[in-house]
C-alpha cells in the first residue's frame, strides 16, 4: 500500500441498510459530528465521542430505546437492526 492510500472497512451488512443509516446518523447527530464513513466493524464508541447518557437519552427521545452499555460497543448495523425492531 502507498503512502497515499487507505484502507476501509468492509460495508456489505450497512450497504443493506442504507436508509436506515442514513436516518440514524441524521437523527442521532449534529450536522458537524456526523460521521463521513462506517464500517460494519463500528460500534458507537468508534463513531461517537461524547457523554453515553446524552446520546442514550437522544435515543429514547427518537427511537422509543434506551440504549444499554452493550448496546454502545456492538456494530452500528446490529443496532439499527434492533432499533427498527421497536421503531414506533
């Protein structure tokens, strides 16, 4: 690999949901601290810099779920998958 080139992530399992990632980035963060790439190795920690009970709490005020300290640490398409399953 050059010194100029970068390697990404794998993105198949985010790829099949691409709307709802979409969504969520834009509901979940500000404009400025959205996220330009996730891989489907990323969880929150890896995306997300701030406090966990205000982006837990931002995600009871939009998804209906509070989010578990597991929740944090497993890959963001797991986790779309369960916030679309209790999606009001």
């Amino acid at each position: 690999m050059s010194e100029n080139e970068y390697e990404f992530g794998e993105t198949g399992e985010l790829a099949k949901r691409e709307k709802e990632l979409n969504e969520f980035l834009v509901r979940m963060f500000d404009e400025e601290d959205r996220p330009y790439f996730v891989s489907d190795e990323a969880c929150i920690y890896d995306i997300f810099a701030g406090d966990d009970e205000e982006f837990s709490s931002r995600c009871l005020e939009r998804y209906g779920r509070t989010l578990s300290p597991a929740d944090f640490r497993m890959p963001v398409w797991k986790l779309l998958d369960l916030l679309h399953s209790t999606d009001r």
